[in-house]
C-alpha cells in the first residue's frame, strides 16, 4: 500500500524534490538487497517460523513510525530499516512454501503464492489510493496494522514446524552445502537478474510510453495492467497444473523468458495502437507465467532444508537488485535516447537472458547423462 504511492508522498505531501524522492526509494531497494541476505541467513539459523513472525510485527510497527517521521534525514533513516526488516520476510516466507508442500506440487504452492501476492497488490494498491485521497498518513497506519494483522494469524492458525523438515524425502542433483559456493546456480541468479531488468519496465517506464508516445488515456492504461493480474488469476494455476512435471523447470523458464522479450520488440516491430498494446501484454503475462513459477522451482531443486534460506536470500537479492538497477537504467535510455532504443534494449537484453537459461538446461542434461 506505501510503496506505490511513497514517491507521491514525498513529493506532493513533504514537498521534496523528485531526487530527494528518487534517493528514498533507492535506500528502500539497498534495504531490499540487505533484507534478502540477511533474512536468507536467519532462517537458515532459526527457522523460517519466527524469522516470519519477527519481521511482519517489525515490519508493522516500522510502517507505522515512518509516517510519523518529518524530517528528510529521518525518512531516509527509517525507509531503509523498514526495507531491511520488510524484506527478510521473503526468504523465510519462501522457505515456508517449500516446507509445508511436496515436490510434486511445489510449483503449483508457489503460483497460488503468488496469487496471493497479485491479489495483494490489486487490492492495496485500489485501497491506497483511495486512502491517499484522504490522507497520506492512513497509508502508514493500514499498511503498519495490516503487517501486524498478518504477524497475530500466523502465530495463531500456523503451528510452529517441528520435524517436519524431515517428512519430505525430496532427491537434490548437485546441491551444494553453501548458495554462495553453488556456481551453477549462481549462473541462475545472474540470468535472474537480467530477466528481471527488463520485466520491472513492465510496472515503471512502460506506463509512461504508454501515455508519452501512445497517447494512450488514464483508463486504458490501468485496463492493460489490470489484464495482467486478471490473466495470472484465472490462468496461472490452471497452466502450470497441466504442465508441472512434464519438462524441466529450465525449459519452460527460457520459453517463458523468450515471450517477455518479444512482447517488448513488439512495440518496435509494428505501430503503436490499442490492439498491439493489448497483444503485447497478453504474451508478456504467458512469458511471466511460463517462467516465475518455475523459477522458483528451480532454486529449491537446488537447495536442502539446512540451506534453503541462502537460496531464497539469493533469489530475493536478484530481484531487488533489479527492482533497483531496471527502472532507473530504462529511464536514463528512455530520457537521453527514445523508448525505440529502449524496446531494443529490453529485448536483446531479454533474449540472452533467455539463451542463458538454455545454456543452463543443455549443460543439467550433459549432466544427467553421464
């Protein structure tokens, strides 16, 4: 509910300027960078039980204290704890994921997580936004109340794990005892990364192409990312279902990542209109459908229940780091060249994100063959 609306906040409420803006949201995403790490660490150590009852209560209540800050400095003090804390949650949520499914329906666990993520951003982001209209503060508070809301049912509904871990007997190809020294996997991280530059201008620089070059109204652009999450809603489950198991996680994430990228070059390829953007926004959903879940997938195949938050950590570092990088690397090509320049970019930068990933499945398949 803050995120969305943070920079609006700041510039419109705190009157700061755009940079000043610009710099708390880049300390929220180093936050974010420290956060995965950190929390990978912990729950690894602690378990993911209370790492996730600890940072949604720190979480709340630092939701809560950073609407009451005033001063520049404080903000920027408290944006980043907030990150760092906030942050930690994902690594121990998606360790959680994995604990309480099986293997044979672990990608179907992580879609209806991520579901619930979609719907999560609909609906704060319609409810922030209707908040925001009457004061910016009732964002702190709800976002704040709603984390601590979460913290109070998951110590209530969820009972802490014991041996669990145990109960799954789950084959590990090439696991290595530490994420960081897991050079295959670290090549994953690295074409991550990639991929998640180019899908973030999804969310950021698009919209404003959408308008700037476009022409586009207020209206049909809210329409084409609403089509998105509509889309995941009553597709994702049902595709991934039907195709769990029958390829490797490797290959449908390259397929996956290889429609992200044509639907990028498809602003080039052809002129501009209501039907291209639409077209363009249904293969981009089927490439995020074809290759997040399976992502996700991919990294626990990798890891073992003694280690599984080094390698949630290190999934959450790739995409706040491109959260970071993405959006501020296609403003600098949008601003000082076009968006032509910027679609080319996105899309070759996507394509050898995608070739990278085949490279991966080649080298797994050499592998098993031997």
């Amino acid at each position: 509910m803050v995120v969305p609306f943070l920079t609006l906040y700041l510039t419109e409420y705190h009157h700061f300027s755009i940079a000043q803006a610009g710099l708390v949201m880049g300390l929220f995403g180093a936050g974010a960078i420290a956060g995965g790490f950190i929390g990978g660490k912990l729950t690894d150590r602690y378990g993911f039980y209370p790492i996730q009852l600890i940072t949604l209560s720190g979480g709340g209540v630092f939701f809560i204290l950073l609407g009451l800050m005033k001063s520049y400095t404080l903000i920027c003090v408290f944006t980043f704890l907030l990150s760092v804390v906030n942050e930690s949650f994902r690594p121990a949520n998606a360790t959680a994921v994995a604990h309480y499914s099986a293997p044979e329906n672990r990608t179907r666990s992580y879609s209806l997580n991520r579901l619930a993520i979609n719907l999560g951003w609909a609906v704060g982001g319609g409810l922030g936004g209707f908040l925001a209209s009457i004061n910016y503060h009732l964002l702190f508070w709800v976002d704040g109340l709603t984390n601590l809301c979460a913290a109070v049912l998951l110590w209530r509904l969820m009972s802490r794990p014991g041996s669990r871990a145990a109960t799954h007997k789950e084959s590990h190809d090439e696991v290595s005892n530490s994420a960081y020294r897991d050079k295959f996997y670290l090549m994953f991280i690295f074409f991550v990364m990639l991929f998640a530059m180019c899908f973030f201008q999804l969310f950021t620089n698009l919209p404003v192409y959408y308008k700037q070059d476009l022409f586009f109204s207020e209206r049909f652009i809210g329409f084409l990312m609403a089509l998105n999450g509509i889309i995941i809603a009553f597709v994702e489950m049902i595709l991934v279902y039907r195709l769990e198991g029958r390829r490797s996680n490797l290959a449908y994430i390259s397929i996956g990542v290889t429609l992200c990228s044509l639907s990028f070059l498809l602003y080039n390829f052809f002129e501009g209109g209501h039907l291209l953007a639409t077209m363009a926004m249904i293969v981009v959903t089927i490439g995020e459908i074809l290759s997040m879940p399976f992502m996700n997938s991919f990294w626990i195949s990798r890891s073992s229940a003694n280690n599984r938050g080094q390698y949630a950590g290190l999934y959450t570092i790739a995409w706040a780091t491109a959260q970071v990088l993405g959006p501020i690397l296609g403003s600098q090509i949008a601003q000082r060249f076009n968006f032509t320049i910027l679609w080319w970019s996105v899309g070759i930068l996507c394509v050898m994100a995608a070739f990278g990933f085949a490279y991966m499945r080649n080298m797994q398949l050499k592998v098993q063959r031997r």
